[in-house]
C-alpha cells in the first residue's frame, strides 16, 4: 500500500512538473508577415507576385529558438505542396520561408502559419495569406509586324460575323451561345464587319453581297417584327418575331435600329453603283430606312426621342434618349429621314439638353479637359458606336468637336487605368480599358466610376483612331502576353480580369463589331468615307447644325 501511494504522489508531481514547463514556454506573437517585401496581412490575398522567387518573411514580437522550428506547422501550397527552404535573421527574430524553385506563372497560393507549440513558445494565433504569381510576360505567339497584327485580329473578329451569323438570317447573333436570338444594333456592327471583310479580302463582293442580301431580305420581309418601322432589340433569326429584352421591352427600339440603320447606310453607300443586283438591295434598304418613323418617336410630338415603345404597353419605359452617351447617331438618322425627319429643337433639348451636364462637361481628369459627358467620360463604347459611320475627324457643332471629345474620352480612360486608383493587378498604360462587357457572374458597364477590376479588349482596340499609341500596347499586351487565354476562333474573347484570374470564354456582337471597324477606320477611314458621303445623312447633319 504504501508503494501504490509513492507512486501516485511522484504521478501528481511529475504532471505538475510538466504543467507547470508548458506555462512557463513564452508566448509568440506574429507581428506582419511580407511576401516578397510587400505586406501581407492576416486573411489577405495578393496579386502579381514574382514566381521564380516567392520568399515569404515572418516577424515575430521577440527573439525566437531556431533550433526549435516545427515544419509541420506551415503550410505552402497551391494546388499541391510547394518545397521550401527557410532561415531566420540575425536578431532571431525574422523567419524566411522560401521556395525552393519557381512556382507557376499566373496561379493562385497561400501560406498558413498554424498556432500551438513551436520555435520553443507558443505561438498564439494562426496566420493565413493567399497570393497570385504574376503572368508569364514571354510571348505567347511568334512576333508579326503591327500591320500583320490588325489585320490578324480583323480577320478573327470578322469571322464571328461571317463564320457565326445566324444560318437564316444572316445576322449576327447576340453572342456566342445564343442560338436563334439575333441582336439588331449588333447585326448593323456587322454589316459594316462584312464591308470591312470585303475590303481586306476575307471574302469577295459576290460573296459579301449574296450575304448583305440575305440580311436585308430577311428584315424586309413582311413577316420580321418591326414597329412603327423600328426593330426590336432581339429577334428570332429564323422567324423575325421580336424576343423581348425585358418584361417591357417587347417592341421597337429606336436606339439599336439606329446602329442596324448605321450600318445599312452604309452598305447602301458602298453598292449605290453597282450592278442591277445591287441597285435592288439598295432600294430595299432605302425603303427599310424610309418606314422608320422616327418622328413617331418622340411620343406625341414632345422635343426628345424616346427608346422603346411596346405594342401592347405603349411609352411604358418612357425613356428618353438624351446626351451624352452612345446614341448621338440616332438622332442625326432621325434628322436625315427623307419621309419622317426631326427638327433642330429635338437635338437641341432632347439630346443636347440645351447644353447641360450631362451634355456639356469641360472639367479636367488627369490633366485632360473633357468636353462633353459624364465626370471621367463613362464607358468607352460611347465614343464607338456611334462614330463607326459617323467621322469624328472633322465633326464639330455648337456643343464640341467630336474628335477632341473621342480622344479625350479614351485618353481618360486609359490614364485612369494606368493610374489604377483601386490597385487592381495589371492595370497599367498597356492594360487598359473599361467598358461595357461581361463580368464575373454577370455584365456591366464598367468605367472608371464604375470600376470592378475588368478589362475589355474592345474598349482599348476600338479606341484605335483616338489613341493609337496607346491601343497599340494594349493590343501587344492582349495578344503576346495574355493570349494563351484571351485569344480564340473569333479573335478577343470578351473581358478578363487579372486580379481574380478570370478571363471570360465569351463574344457579345456589340464588343465584336466595333474592333473590326474601328481599327478599319483607323487604318483606312474605309467606313467613314461610304457614311458621310451618303446624301441623306450629309443632309441630317447640315439639319441639325453640325459642319463637317
């Protein structure tokens, strides 16, 4: 009895004992963690670290034991384990975690320091940092000559026209995945793709004109929806029944008729001496221009056009088309009208406001004074869409010189990005860009107001004739650099976004359309010369006071 109780007082003592070392061991505090020199606090996530080298540096509140180190207690990985090598500074104070070779370009890791015993103390709270490498900068396709270069992405994007047109129709689809629905602002993008497509030599004339003739046949045809001479947003490209855009929007919509009329002016004006053929699809598109009742539009005679009208709803959107923003073509159209034309007074209270923000801005960003618009110039598809037709070269009227306004809008666009308030990875002069595209989960009209960290090619590329150094890095930067993941069967895919490492599979016809032409008229003024040289239009121009 007495040799069980000695044993049960030296069990007592000796748990004590061990208790008692456990408490005393120090605690250790994990002041900042750097990776690569940069902060890298708890719970953070960062982008574009170097991968050849990724060291990451712990310190600690005190001196800590180096020879006590628990490897088991850290964890670096991406998708699987990642070798590593370590030291600690001289003050013991510093622990150094390094790969021990390079890690995969453009891909996504994380470091965890886990709490309990180690380096002789108690460490006493975990530590958990993701990080992004950096894109491999190499080149990803064989170096061509910059002329080579526009004319390979011209020929790519044109084949999502050509190659992907909607089988009945002709005309373009929404975008890629969208089977009979067919977009009619996108379709007049493509029209002027196809006359590009000609030109460069993609296809023929004959074959250019077999498939405009189908295109305009199809929208002539008794059975195609339109209203009171305008045509909805989405159709079915087999049928020509409207497909509603949204719950009201089930009718005419003045603004993609316009981009649809744009381009078919200007087929009108590349075929208007041709053969007989020819002569008969330019009087069907004289006749398809002539029943648009744009006057209509301006929802009982009021001195603004309105967007949509539905036939069963009405003006229920009652939505105003007024400046600025992508839709100044609408109302020079709208003026040019030989059967259902618009006076002055419209352009000038409805569209122009008489002149007020949002119409006339003239404050400066970055040093650069912007003419018309919104603080920071809103998305760049504004200074595209209407001026694939429309020459901003020599345009002006009493409200600005739409050169200077497109140059400005796109060199605040790209000076913004290069400045990257909101420290998105990659952004810089050659990555530049914001505009309405997809997005992660969804779609929306980026700009720098509205920045989510997306790029769209086609906001850089279509700026071309504003800023063609500029677009220039973007396009080596979109092509070498990340076109093992941006590039595909019709050119750019739509968006990406460096920060969360997503790049978008898609193509939307209205991101399409104006690559193609804009950087044609870039190059050529090729479109610009058909559109302003048709008389209706020089006619709508002159109506509204515009000089050209």
């Amino acid at each position: 009895m007495k040799k069980i109780l000695i044993l049960i007082f030296i069990a007592v003592i000796s748990a004590h004992c061990r208790k008692t070392t456990v408490n005393q061991l120090p605690g250790i505090t994990i002041d900042s963690v750097f990776i690569n020199r940069i902060a890298a606090p708890n719970y953070s996530s960062l982008s574009n670290i170097d991968y050849k080298t990724v060291t990451a540096e712990f310190r600690f509140g005190s001196a800590v034991d180096t020879l006590m180190l628990d490897r088991s207690k850290i964890d670096f990985a991406g998708s699987s384990s990642v070798p590593w090598s370590y030291n600690f500074g001289t003050n013991a104070k510093s622990l150094f975690i390094r790969s021990t070779g390079a890690l995969s370009p453009f891909t996504s890791y994380r470091i965890t320091f886990s709490p309990g015993t180690n380096l002789g103390g108690i460490v006493n709270s975990s530590y958990t940092s993701g990080f992004r490498t950096r894109l491999d900068t190499t080149p990803k396709f064989p170096r061509v000559s910059d002329d080579s270069l526009l004319t390979l992405v011209q020929k790519k994007t044109f084949a999502y026209f050509w190659d992907y047109a909607h089988p009945v129709s002709g005309l373009a689809r929404e975008r890629f995945g969208s089977g009979d629905v067919v977009t009619t602002g996108g379709s007049g993008f493509g029209i002027m793709a196809i006359l590009t497509g000609i030109k460069r030599g993609f296809v023929t004339r004959i074959q250019g004109f077999d498939r405009l003739k189908t295109i305009v046949d199809f929208l002539s045809s008794p059975s195609t929806d339109r209203f009171h001479g305008a045509f909805p947003h989405w159709m079915n490209g087999s049928t020509g029944k409207v497909i509603p855009f949204s719950t009201n929007d089930n009718g005419g919509d003045l603004v993609e008729t316009g981009f649809l009329m744009e381009g078919l002016l200007t087929a009108r004006a590349y075929f208007k001496n041709g053969n007989p053929d020819e002569l008969i699809m330019c009087d069907s598109i004289t006749s398809l221009f002539n029943n648009v009742e744009w006057d209509w539009y301006r929802q009982n005679g009021q001195n603004i056009l309105y967007w949509h009208w539905s036939p069963n709803l009405g003006f229920i959107i009652n939505m105003g088309i007024s400046g600025w923003n992508e839709a100044l073509i609408v109302y020079v159209l709208a003026a040019s009208s030989p059967t259902h034309p618009i006076p002055q007074e419209v352009y000038t209270s409805g569209w122009a406001l008489n002149g007020a923000y949002p119409m006339k801005n003239n404050k400066q960003f970055y040093g650069i004074t912007l003419p018309l618009g919104p603080d920071y110039g809103g998305p760049l598809f504004f200074a595209h869409y209407s001026f694939m037709g429309l020459d901003p070269r020599n345009l002006s009227d009493q409200y600005a010189d739409y050169m200077a306004q497109n140059r400005a809008h796109a060199q605040i666009n790209h000076a913004y990005c290069t400045a990257d308030p909101k420290g998105y990875a990659g952004y810089s002069d050659s990555c530049w860009g914001l505009t309405a595209s997809d997005i992660q989960n969804g779609y929306s009209a980026s700009s720098p107001t509205n920045d989510l960290g997306v790029i769209a090619p086609t906001a850089a590329l279509s700026s071309f004739p504003y800023t063609p150094e500029e677009s220039l890095k973007a396009l080596h930067f979109f092509y070498y650099v990340v076109g093992d993941k941006l590039w595909g069967d019709y050119g750019f895919h739509d968006a990406f976004n460096l920060t969360t490492g997503w790049f978008a599979s898609s193509y939307i016809s209205i991101d399409e359309g104006p690559i193609i032409c804009m950087i044609e008229n870039y190059r050529s003024a090729f479109l610009w010369g058909l559109f302003m040289t048709d008389s209706d239009v020089r006619n709508g121009l002159t109506r509204l006071g515009f000089t050209f």
